[in-house]
C-alpha cells in the first residue's frame, strides 16, 4: 500500500511566486509509483487540496487531512516545499511535530534560526565559521547612518534580516545610497542586516542528509551580470551559474567541510543550500546565509547539483522522504 505524501507550496509572502516554481519541477519528479502526493496550497485565504475537475477542497487543519468523496485522506509524511513563512520560518514544521508527522526539511527551531540572517551568521561564527561584519536593525529604534558607518565599511550589502530570493536587497557603494537601501528593505522587514561586501568567487553548496549519512552536492560558482546576486539574477536569468565550479580541489574541499561542518551546527535535516564568498586572498571562505528550503525549479541551483552528481531529480527526492520517514 502507497504512502500518501502531501506536498506543501504557496506560502504567505512575496516568495509564493517563487514556491509555485519550484512546485512544478517536484511534482512532475516525486515518484509516483511510490508515493501518492496530494499537493497542498497554503495561501492566506485558507490551505486546499484542487481536484482533476478545479473543485477545491479545504484542508482540516485539526489534524491535516483532507475528505475526497467521503473517504478521509490523512499523510504519512510532508514534502515542504514553501519558500518564505510559513514554510521557511519554523511555523509549519511547529505544526506539524504537534501532530506528529514527519516532514523534510529542517526542525522549528533550525527553520526559526537561519530564517534570520543576523541570529544565522552569529551561530555559525560561535562555531568557528568566518562570516562578514554585520549590524541589525529594528525598525522600531532611531537609526543613524553613523551607527553603521562607524562599524562597517563601504560597500556593504542592505537586506531584510528574515526572507529570502534577495527580495528588497540592496548594493550601497556611496553613503547617499544608505538611506534610501534601509527604507527599500524596511518594507519587506520590520528588521534589516547591513552587512559588510567580502570580495571574492561566490560559491554555493547543497547539502543533504541519506541514509543518516551528511553528503554534499557538487558545488556552483555563481557568476552574476547584474552587481550582485539579486532577485533577477537568480531568477530572471542575469547570471551565469556554472556546475560543477571551476575550482581548484583544495578549494572545493574547504567549501565541502564547511558546508558539512554548517549542517552539524544548525542540526540541520532534509536539503539545504549554503552560500559562501571564497575571499582568495586570505584563502578562506566567509558564510553568507544557510536556506533551508532552497529552489527546486528547472533553473534552481539545488536540481543542478543533483544532476552533477549522476542522481535523478525522482531519485533526489525519494531520498529525502526516505530520510524524513526513518528519521
């Protein structure tokens, strides 16, 4: 008898566009032989399963079942596959341990901390990784432009500290530039992470757990036409993405131990992609931010990897529901 899998996409924020792309490429390659997935829309109007015929079905979320022609449907597991709250963020993953089933991706707490750059970069440097100087800002506080300029330098990078997809992100090269960075990131966030540029080869890893076993996926050097890695770049097609990198091996290495080494500190689960700057001439790399729910489109950098490695995408994510079952 086929488990039955409920596939999570939508979300509640900006990066729903993005979950609705990645959604395509996960249900055309989850294996159906195996598993019966039910693809669930999480929008602020209400969760629903959409039959063959549009009917829309509303989701009980007593205990997360859906009723096709009087039958009730309850899940096995969940593939989450929301980028932005609440699918990034903790909330469904607290959710769903209330109710006891198993999910893929990382716990509350994991999905709670990376999911805010600032408390992110400050575990990883407590646990000896290099990461960029940094200041965090409410929205609340009286915010001067000497606060930031005392502590980094230009040019430095201004984000919204919970999100992702570079949404609101901002390059700042001149200090006129700050003020109008902040208020541009401080409508996507009530907080937001000025963050110092490292110069160096952007790198970024996927890592994911099988068979109990950490492993992590060839690694892709992101080479953007736009100044930066933005919303456009990584969607829109303004960069160049080349995998596996063209780097040396001592390089990769120290990008796969890291990227390892960040998996074991945030007790990360499931699939995740890690960000790094490699910073040539002190031969180290700097973590930028950890996503616990990377891309899945066709475009996305996680399928890419996985099919560098000689895996298929159907083989990709029987592994992870494999995991999330056995853990």
């Amino acid at each position: 008898m086929k488990l039955s899998i409920a596939f999570l996409t939508g979300g509640f924020s900006g990066e729903a566009e993005v979950s609705y792309k990645s959604a395509i490429t996960i249900e055309q390659n989850v294996d159906k032989e195996r598993w019966d997935l039910y693809k669930i829309d999480i929008t602020t109007n209400g969760w629903f399963y959409e039959l063959s015929s549009g009917k829309k079905i509303l989701v009980d979320k007593n205990d997360f079942s859906i009723m096709i022609d009087d039958e009730k449907i309850s899940f096995d597991a969940v593939l989450i596959g929301i980028h932005g709250t609440p699918g990034e963020d903790g909330k469904l993953q607290g959710y769903f341990d209330i109710l006891h089933i198993p999910y893929t991706s990382c716990d509350a707490a994991t999905s709670a901390l990376t999911f805010n750059k600032r408390y992110s970069v400050a575990v990883a440097a407590f646990g000896g990784m290099n990461v960029a100087k940094s200041v965090h800002l409410f929205s609340n506080d009286t915010i001067s432009i000497n606060t930031i300029t005392d502590q980094l330098r230009l040019p430095v990078f201004v984000k919204p500290n919970n999100g992702g997809s570079s949404i609101g992100m901002t390059k700042v090269t001149e200090l006129s530039q700050l003020t109008a960075a902040l208020g541009k990131a401080f409508k996507e966030d009530d907080q937001v992470l000025v963050e110092e540029f490292i110069k160096g080869r952007e790198l970024t890893i996927g890592v994911f757990k099988s068979k109990g076993e950490i492993i992590p996926l060839p690694i892709t050097e992101i080479i953007s036409k736009k100044d930066f890695f933005d919303y456009e770049a990584k969607y829109l097609g303004a960069s160049e993405e080349v995998t596996p990198a063209k780097v040396d091996e001592s390089i990769a290495e120290k990008i796969r131990s890291e990227a390892v080494k960040a998996y074991k500190i945030f007790n990360c689960r499931g699939v995740v992609r890690i960000d790094f700057i490699y910073n040539e001439l002190e031969a180290k790399p700097y973590m930028l931010e950890l996503n616990t729910i990377p891309g899945q489109s066709e475009a996305s950098i996680v399928p890419q990897q996985v099919r560098a490695m000689g895996w298929t995408l159907k083989e990709f994510y029987t592994a992870l529901i494999e995991e999330c079952l056995h853990n």
